[in-house]
C-alpha cells in the first residue's frame, strides 16, 4: 500500500486500514498487542504505539479510555473510503449474501404474483379463481362467495360441500393428474375424476416462472360463460407471465 495523503507514511496507512477493519468488525477498540498478533506487522509492540500515537495526533484515530486501544475517528474513516477501501477483499462474502437473499426476494415475488393473479382473475369472474403458488405445494384460491351464489349450489348444499372440500385438500392432486399446458385446456363435468365436483367444470392454464410451473385457473358450475372465462383467464396469464 502507497502512502497516498500527506503526512501518512505506508507503515501509518497500514496501520489505519488494520485498525479499521478490526474496528468495523469487533467495535473494541484495537491495541497493539492485537495489530501484532495477526502477523502482518514485523516491527516492534513500541513502534506500534508510536505509529498509533501520531496517527491520533493526526486526527485519524482517538483513544476512549487511557488504557483502551485506538478507534478511528470521523477523519479516520473518511481517509479510509476515500483513499484505502478495497471493495474487491469483500466482493465473495457480498455476492453470497446476495445471491442467498436474491433468491429469496425472487420466491417471495413470484408467490406474490400469483396471489394478484388470483386476486384479479376473482374479480373479473362469477366463480372460483386458483392458482397454484410457486416453490410451494399448495394452491390458493379467491371467489368462493361469489360461486356460491350460484343457483347450481343454492339449490342443492351437498354441491358446495364438494367444491370447498376440493379446494381446500384435492385440488393439487387432480391438478398433477389432468393435462395443463400453455393453451386454455377445459375439464367439464366427469372428465375431471373426481366425484364431489363432477357437476363442476375446470379451466386451466400454465405459466412459467424463473423455470417455476405453475397453474392459473376458473372452477364452477357447468353452466360456465366460457367465452368470457376463458379471454379473463388468458388476459391474467399473459399478466403473470410477463409482469
């Protein structure tokens, strides 16, 4: 390391940059016997405290108790980021961090919108949107009072029964086993398999993620507007896919 301001010869400059570093990473101040300890200075414990003293006389360090080792000053620390700093000796430790958080913030986001898709597609529809949530085994699903309120399940309480028990516990189950692709795929009455909802019709389509697939779709009864179902379901899939 070259001297760079004026006054400060290498060995100080060194010297500064050690003491930070360990100040930023213990908040004790720093003494000699420790700077000595990690062998990166081969000179005396007395030419240390020497460098420590002129270093403080200098503005760069002070000293909280008599007794105590050296912490940097606000001087201290504005030489450090200007003049010393080496982003590059802490870039593997960042970009870890990063990468794990990163990830994190991706999951969360992706799970994010597939709730608002669900939540839209509710709105703009008379029966039950779902959607599968990525990097989760579950599906979640919005609009149950709206397809209760159809005649198909006022008239008869066991076909609601059979809906929310789908919903809350098989609806993954039959969603692994029916086909789903990237085109509006139809399930109506028996096709789907399973006995509670088979007066019930399925709209599915996929959608990709950050290589997370997923499942957007509509549940209710067979007497369906398909033809608006199906444009609300594509328009909030493109959404998803490309928001």
């Amino acid at each position: 390391m070259s001297a760079t301001i004026k006054g400060m010869n290498t060995r100080q400059a060194k010297l500064l940059v050690s003491i930070i570093d360990q100040f930023i990473q213990t908040a004790i101040p720093v003494g000699s016997k420790h700077l000595l300890s990690g062998g990166d200075f081969s000179v005396s414990g007395a030419t240390i405290r020497n460098e420590m003293r002129a270093l403080g006389d200098e503005g760069y360090l002070e000293q909280p108790h008599i007794s105590a080792g050296r912490i940097p000053t606000a001087k201290g620390y504005r030489v450090y980021v200007k003049e010393y700093m080496e982003p590059s000796r802490e870039e593997r430790k960042v970009r870890q961090k990063f990468e794990s958080l990163k990830d994190h913030y991706f999951r969360r986001k992706d799970q994010e919108r597939a709730f608002d898709a669900v939540a839209l597609l509710s709105q703009m529809i008379q029966n039950v949107a779902f959607s599968t949530v990525p990097h989760k085994t579950q599906v979640y699903y919005l609009g149950l009072a709206n397809a209760l309120k159809q005649p198909e399940f006022q008239a008869d309480p066991r076909f609601a029964t059979g809906v929310v028990e789908v919903l809350e516990g098989r609806l993954t189950d039959l969603l692994s086993r029916i086909k789903v692709d990237e085109q509006v795929r139809y399930y109506i009455g028996d096709e789907h398999l399973l006995p509670q909802i088979q007066s019930c019709s399925l709209m599915v389509i996929g959608y990709n993620l950050r290589g997370e697939k997923g499942v957007l779709g509509i549940m209710g009864p067979m007497r369906m507007d398909y033809a608006y179902d199906s444009v609300a379901l594509e328009l909030v899939v493109n959404l998803l896919r490309g928001g």
